[in-house]
C-alpha cells in the first residue's frame, strides 16, 4: 500500500516593522532584564530576552525549562498531515476470471485435472504476467469462458511454472492446447488479441457436448515420462485405477531412461578426464 504525504507549515509574523529606513546599517545585539521582566520571570517562570537590533527592541521569550507557558495568540507553529491511501491493484491476469476458470499450481494438479474432466472440453491457457499479448486478450478470454459454462479453462502461468512448461514444449505465449475425454489433445495453436478468430473457432469446432467413451487421456505418454524425469510429478502420483498400469510402465521406463543418461554422463566425466591427462 502506497502512501503520500502532504505537510504544510504556518508561521506567523512578527507584527511589529523591524526596519524604520530604507539605509542599511550594521547591526549589534545586546541582552539585558529590566525590573519588569524580571517580575515577568517569576510569574511565567521563564525569562525574557531583550535584543536590540538596529536600534529597535526585540522581544524573545525563552521556552527552556517551562512546561506550562502558553503562546501568544500570535505566534503559532502548525503542521497538518494528510495521507491518502492507494490500494494495491489486482494483477490482471486474476481480474474477472469466472467459476469455470481454474489457476494451475504444479504438474500433478495438470494431470489430475484433465484426468477428472470426463467428456468435457478443456482448454488449457499458457500465459505470463510480462506478456502484452496475454493481457490484451485476457478480457475476451473469461468473455468466451462465461460463454461457455461446461468447458473448463486451465490458467497456467509460465513463469510459475516454467519447468513444466518446458517439458510440454511451450515456448510461444500466449498458447493454448483443447482436450477432451479419451480422445486427449484436439488441437493446440498460439494467436492473439488480433488472430482471436483462431480461437473462437477451434471452440466452435470442438465446444459441443458429445460422449467420448473411455477413460481421459489427458497428456501424452512422452510428455507424462518428460515430466517424471524432470521431477515434476511423483511416483505416488494418484490416478485412476484404469491408468494405473499405463503410468507404473511410464515411472519403469523413465527410470530406466535416467538411469542410462547418467550412466552417459559418467562415461563423458571419465573420458574428459582421461583426456586432460594427455
């Protein structure tokens, strides 16, 4: 939360003309107390200084040691304070999402959403916060998933999610990928705010409701075993029972595959070494 703060100050002048010609002369101070002020010191409990500046009397009161003086009506020292509060902007890429709309935290809540989606069209959304083109075209983006309550929109952000994004080859943003149930990936394309027409129609291509018998597919295999090397999904990973077989050979060949590439890179150490001893 931003602030600013405004002060302003007033003084007050003396009253009296300290100048009475227009010559400039040299100017000498001297101190004295009178009788009178020294009356005045013992009732106000403070002492008055009296200058003489350019043959004129100046009248000083010392406010050292007095706690209980009170000012002249004329001599006043305020200082006003005005703060105005700003509030912190909503970041454009959650403004105006709808119910349909869901933010994608990791590579196991991908996976997970598009295995539960059943026949229902899923689009997912690649895009990031330093991306012109994603926030033009965000707003026509939650226009057409308001428009279309039964698909279900993904948000991925790729600077989040980077590594994940990296392993399902995105690199073009903004991008999306279409699913539905067993038939998996329907088409996948990059536009923006001006090629919009890509999009609308992909959705009226592949919007309508229709029975897609078998279980979701959701992600291809090589990109299920590209996201298992990265670490991005566990072997613990929960899906259904009906691709639990298909994921287990997945985990058994990625392991495989790892274990073949660091045997790789212990090869290429080994040989490196041999070679600066020569």
């Amino acid at each position: 939360m931003a602030c600013s703060l405004k002060c302003g100050s007033y003084l007050s002048l003396f009253n009296e003309t300290m100048l009475g010609s227009n010559s400039i002369k040299a100017g000498g101070f001297s101190t004295s107390l009178s009788s009178s002020e020294s009356k005045d010191l013992t009732s106000k409990r403070f002492p008055v200084l009296s200058i003489d500046f350019l043959g004129k009397p100046l009248v000083v009161q010392d406010q050292k040691g007095s706690r209980n003086w009170r000012r002249k009506p004329g001599n006043r020292f305020s200082v006003q304070a005005e703060t105005t509060c700003v509030a912190k902007g909503v970041r454009w890429w959650e403004k105006n999402l709808r119910p349909n709309m869901v933010k994608i935290r990791s590579a196991e809540e991908l996976v997970g959403s598009l295995q539960n989606a059943g026949d229902r069209l899923v689009i997912i959304d690649f895009y990031s916060p330093g991306c012109g083109g994603c926030k033009a075209l965000q707003p026509k983006i939650c226009q057409l998933a308001e428009q279309n309550p039964n698909a279900i929109f993904l948000e991925v952000n790729y600077e989040e999610l980077n590594n994940m994004c990296q392993c399902l080859n995105i690199h073009v943003l903004p991008f999306f990928r279409f699913y539905r149930g067993a038939e998996g990936r329907l088409c996948s394309f990059s536009c923006t705010n001006a090629t919009i027409k890509k999009f609308k129609d992909a959705l009226a291509k592949h919007g309508a409701d229709r029975c897609s018998p078998g279980p979701a597919k959701g992600l291809d295999e090589s990109e299920l075993m590209k996201l298992s090397i990265a670490g991005e999904l566990s072997t613990n990973l929960q899906l259904r029972s009906t691709n639990k077989e298909r994921m287990e050979d997945l985990l058994t060949r990625s392991m495989e595959l790892s274990g073949i590439l660091n045997k790789a890179d212990g090869n290429k150490m080994k040989l490196e070494k041999e070679a600066a001893l020569l």
